[in-house]
C-alpha cells in the first residue's frame, strides 16, 4: 500500500494555472492574450532581458574569479550583503541604523523565499500573536504564514471595492484595534492586486499608529522602481527607519525585497530579507537562527543572480543604465495604461468604476503592473471562453500583457462583455 494514500489533490494556484489554461488554449499565439502572469513584457509580447543584465553576465563570463558554479555561504557573500544594504539604506537614518550595526541582511530565494524566511523566524521566536494582511493582498501572503506555523492571519481593509480608492478609514481603524508585537504586511508600492497605494500623507498616518501601538512592520517590496523610481519608492522604509532611530519606539522592522521585477531575474529566484534588530547582540542571535533555518532548507543560496545584482550594484554604469532601463518599464506600464483607458472611452464602453464619467478612471489612477479592473468572474470567463484572454478570475489584469499591438481587440472584447 502507498504510503501517499491519505493525500488529497490539492487546489491549484489561482494565478499558475490560469498561465497553463493559456498555454493549452489552441488559438495562435499572437491571438490570445495573457494578462495573468505577473512579467513584463516589451511591446511585442515578449519577455525583456535588461541590456545592464547582459552587460553584467557577459563581465561575470568573462572574470575568471566569478566565472563558477561555487557554493555560497549560508547568507550570501559579504559584498551581496553590503551592496544591497547600501541601495536600500542609503538615507540619512536608515544609514545611521546601519552604521550602528544593527541591520541583519542575507540573500534569499527572491521575494517569496525572503517572506518564507522571515515567517519561520517569526514563528520560533514565538512572540508574534498574529499578522495582518491587506484586503485584499498577494494570494501566498496567507499561505506563506500558514505553511510555517502561524496561526493567526487577520486581514485589515485596505480596499474600497466601490470607490476603487484606499480604504484608509478602515485600515487606519484596523491597525488601531491590533496589540503591540501583531505584526503588519504591508506593500511597499504598487500595492498586488489592486495597484492601490497610500500617498506619502497617507502612509505617514499609517506609520503613526504602527508606532503608536508598538507593531511590527513587514515590508513586502516586489516592484521597486515601477511607480515613482528606484530611490522615491522607498518613501516608507525611510521613514520607518527614521522614527526608529529618532524615536526607538518602534523596535524592529522587516523588510522583503525581490529583484524578480526590477531587474527582470525572475527565474534567478534573487532577493534579500533585511530585519532592523534593537541593537547588535539581537543581530547576532537572529543571523545565527536564520543561518539555522537557512542551512536545513536548503543550504545555501544561488549564486547567478547574486553575481548579476552585485555586478549591477557596483558598477556605475551599468547601475546607471539599469535606473534608465526601470524607467522605460514604468512608463511602457502607465502609457498602456493610459491606451487601453482611451479605447475604452472611444468604444463609449461604460466601466464599473465611480471616479468619472467613463467609469475606466481607475485604469490611470492605480500603478505598477496590476490593475484591479472591476470586470466580474463571469465577464472573465466569457472574456476566456470566447475571446482567448486570460486574467485572474478577481478580474485583476497585469498591465505588461498589453501591447499596440493587442489593445485594440482586447477594448473590444472587453466592452463586448459590458454591452
Ligand atoms: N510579493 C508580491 C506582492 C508579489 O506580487 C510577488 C510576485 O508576484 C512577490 C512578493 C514575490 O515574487 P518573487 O518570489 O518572484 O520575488
């Protein structure tokens, strides 16, 4: 008898799967359309290699000191670590919490391995009663937590679904009602699914009651650079990092970075996680567990994309051309959405939305790669079944599936389900 006979089959990912229902739909490629997936793409449809990326493989290929296959240690090189802390805390008191020592840094499996890390330090330093998540957030937030043990995940709003704006009443009252030590997801910019994000103003009224009620903040950063540029979008760790130093009564923070998006190394699975300690014996202790938790998961990290980011990081100009190459993502970004809002006004297509008279107004207000669009479950699956376009059934749509090529039909087909 198997030993598996107790196991169910488990559900699918909302998001992976719809990529393998568009993979098996036999309409020609260039006919279908995939909005699902969240990877840039040029305006021809297809994947984007940074030109700083060649550039970068092509030195690390040609140096016969980085040209291997070698292990890493447990954490990352030392230069990884000190790279990366320099371009997420290279202002005045981020810097200054750095030079006291007392930020631990180590590389990860991208984004979702930096969450996954810090979710079982969380859990075995067993003094995090609960975390709270956006309404709604990134699907493996939840799963995340839960696969290592945390028990309660709570959500705060975060989205009005009828303004299509911030629900910041109710977030604020959320946050209010937690207990110190609750620890709260929150997304850097370019909030995933609903493009939503707090302004400055906004975020500096969340930060008050972060510290108020001494929580614990977790920064999730998946899309550095795609709403404002690489420097700008760090508004909020700054400011955190600031209150802390000045303040101290906010003891710890978390931060998650991916450079999947920013960089395009999507597949390199390269991130980091970066915890602001109390002070350098707490740094010690947390780098000395999370070695731990590192070493019998899976050792010890990748080393491509490390090379690639600490070759990006440290060379001007490459760095130079990488800041130029984010803007040409962010703005392709905004300028489809902007077509696919026009085209929909020129259908006379009447959206879901209330922000104005074409009720598309969301389309342009929202930012990064996502945009919740308001279309219903049952639209999506006519869009599906008989126009081969694909999005997440939350009629949420990845602004990089849409081209000059393609806007055309797919304002057609979206105003056909309107109609
Ligand atoms: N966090 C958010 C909000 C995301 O949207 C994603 C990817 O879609 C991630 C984290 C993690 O991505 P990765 O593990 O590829 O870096």
């Amino acid at each position: 008898i198997s030993i598996f006979r107790n196991l169910k089959l488990a559900p699918a990912d909302p998001i992976l799967s719809q990529t393998i229902s568009f993979n098996n739909d036999p309409k020609p490629l260039n006919y279908k359309i995939n909005l699902g997936v969240g990877a840039y793409r040029d305006d021809n449809g297809n994947s984007y290699i940074l030109n700083s990326v060649k550039k970068a493989e092509e030195l690390i290929r040609n140096d016969s000191n980085l040209n291997n296959h070698e292990y890493l240690p447990i954490l990352g090189t030392n230069n990884y670590i000190e790279l990366v802390q320099n371009f997420l805390f290279k202002d005045e008191y981020s810097n200054k919490l750095l030079n006291e020592n007392r930020i631990l840094t180590g590389q990860s499996l991208s984004g979702t391995g930096s969450l996954r890390l810090i979710s079982e330090l969380l859990k075995i330093s067993n003094n995090v009663n609960k975390i709270v998540i956006p309404n709604p957030s990134w699907s493996n937030h939840k799963s995340i937590f839960i696969k290592s043990g945390i028990e309660k995940i709570d959500n705060y709003r975060y989205y009005n679904f009828k303004t299509q704006r911030l629900d910041l009443v109710g977030m604020l009252e959320d946050l209010n009602s937690l207990n110190p030590g609750d620890g709260v997801l929150l997304h850097v910019c370019c909030h995933n699914p609903t493009g939503v994000d707090p302004n400055n103003e906004e975020w500096d009224k969340i930060l008050e009651i972060i510290e108020r009620k001494q929580l614990i903040p977790i920064f999730d950063m998946a899309y550095q650079g795609f709403d404002k540029n690489l420097n700008d979008d760090l508004y909020i760790i700054e400011r955190t990092c600031e209150l802390i130093f000045k303040n101290n009564k906010i003891k710890n923070m978390i931060l998650c970075q991916s450079f999947a998006k920013t960089l395009g190394l999507y597949g390199e699975r390269i991130g980091s996680f970066s915890i602001i300690t109390s002070n350098k014996e707490e740094k010690e202790i947390l780098e000395s567990q999370i070695k731990v938790i590192i070493r019998s998961m899976y050792s010890s990290p990748p080393c491509q994309g490390s090379k690639i980011v600490e070759m990006v990081l440290s060379n001007p100009e490459l760095y130079n051309e990488w800041e130029l190459e984010v803007g040409i993502m962010r703005d392709r970004l905004k300028e489809m959405r902007m077509l696919l809002f026009n085209e929909l006004k020129r259908l006379n297509c009447h959206g879901p939305g209330v922000n104005g008279p074409t009720g598309w107004e969301h389309l342009i207000e929202q930012n990064g790669m996502f945009c919740f669009t308001g279309i219903l479950p049952d639209q999506v699956a006519a869009l599906e079944k008989d126009s081969s376009i694909y999005m997440t059934s939350n009629g949420r749509i990845s602004i990089a599936g849409i081209n000059s090529g393609n806007v055309g039909r797919l304002s057609r087909a979206i105003a056909g389900v309107f109609s």
